[in-house]
C-alpha cells in the first residue's frame, strides 16, 4: 500500500513538472500561449513581472472561485480543504514555472539566424510543448490528488452550473482569452501572447489528453493502486 502511494505522488510529480514545462515553452515559441496561461502571461509582459509570480495571483483567483462554489453547493469538509491545499502547492508549481522561463531560451530572441529561431522550428517546439502539457495534464489529473487550480474552476463551474466538462472547458478557455485582449489593448493597445499557438492549445490540449488517458492512464493509475478508470479531460 505505501509503495502504490508514492507511486501516485511520484507520478503526479511527474505530471506536474512535465504539464509546467510545457507550458513555459509554449510562451518561448513566439506563436501564442496557451489559453489558460494568456491572463498571466499578458500581465507580466506588460507590467515586467516573472509570469510565475502572476500565474499564482491567478490561481489564488481560481481558488477562491473554487470556495464560493462549493459553498453554495454545500459540500463536504474535505472538498474545502483540498481547496485549500491548491494554494501551497501552486505557490511550489509557480517557483518552478519561474525557474523553467529563466533556464529556456526565448527562439524569436535567443535563437535568431538558427533553426529554432525560424517559423519551422517554433512550429516544432510549440507542438512539442504542446504535447507535454497534454501528457503532464494526464498524468497529473489520472492521480486524483489536488488538481491544478484552473481545473479545479473548471470542475466546480461545470458541476454548479450542469454543464458538460468539456464544453464548460471551452468556454473557460475563450473567457480567458478575450480577457486577455481585453487587457492588452486597454494597456498596449496590442495583443501579447495571443496567436495560432492560442487556438491551437485549445484545440489540441484537451484532445491529447483524452488518447492518453485512452492508451495509457490506466496503467498508471493500475501502478498506483487507483481502479483503472478514464480520467478528466483537461488542458
């Protein structure tokens, strides 16, 4: 039994560095940010502050959302404190979406005159970024542990309001996005951030998560003593 369980900390963990990588590379392709990261990443850019440290203002955001819910719906104590528990771990989670935009280059910048610095390889490193926020979310959520503030909203949202998950997730994401216009051309009168890479991160983020869980949650989840079934859609 304590082997299981640090199995499922040890994958989710894992989920959580891999989905916080990804994330922090999608802004270093210069083609977009992924739609739930656009709020914070707009706000940094424009006021020169670490997106890490803005993403956990965010996510503090979220939590609370999360308080208000589920205190209308009357739930348990349990569900308060896992709540509750969001808030230091996405303080840990932000440290490491600092250190992550620190050690990455950015390729519009950085990587100028090289592969990487053209529209090819942005393309390459946005889809790849893209593809670990797909896993980590997977890997993250399949652990049913303390989810990631965004998605915690999200499940409280669709749960208060009855809404399907998955188009509740859609409208989360477009929410976040005007938004972010809305803010950057009040500021800077220009979007920052916002781009191909926005759209398709929502597009494509949900849908890689849904063949992971597919083809291979049910083997982390049988390694961490959890029953094997289909977890949340995320991104």
């Amino acid at each position: 039994m304590k082997r299981k369980l640090v199995n499922r900390w040890l994958i989710f963990i894992a989920g959580t560095i891999i989905l916080n990588l990804g994330i922090i590379m999608s802004t270093k392709a210069g083609l977009g940010v992924s739609p739930i990261i656009s709020i914070a990443y707009c706000l940094s850019e424009i006021h020169h502050l670490t997106i890490g440290d803005v993403t956990l203002v965010m996510y503090v955001v979220f939590v609370v959302i999360q308080l208000l819910l589920h205190r209308r719906a009357k739930q348990k104590k349990s569900v308060f404190i896992m709540d509750i528990l969001q808030i230091p771990v996405s303080l840990a989670v932000t440290r490491l979406m600092n250190l992550f935009a620190f050690w990455l280059p950015n390729l519009v910048t950085d990587c100028a005159g090289t592969f990487w610095g053209a529209i090819p390889g942005r393309i390459i490193f946005l889809l790849a970024a893209l593809a670990l926020t797909a896993i980590g979310c997977a890997m993250s959520l399949s652990m049913r542990l303390i989810p990631n503030p965004a998605d915690g909203a999200v499940q409280a949202i669709s749960d208060t309001l009855r809404i399907n998950l998955g188009l509740t997730k859609n409208l989360f994401d477009v929410t976040c996005i005007l938004i972010s216009c809305v803010i950057c051309l009040l500021s800077v009168r220009h979007l920052v951030g916002i781009g191909p890479g926005t759209i398709l991160g929502m597009l494509c983020v949900g849908r890689g998560v849904s063949l992971f869980n597919r083809h291979l949650s049910g083997n982390l989840q049988t390694a961490a003593g959890i029953q094997a079934t289909p977890a949340p859609s995320g991104g």
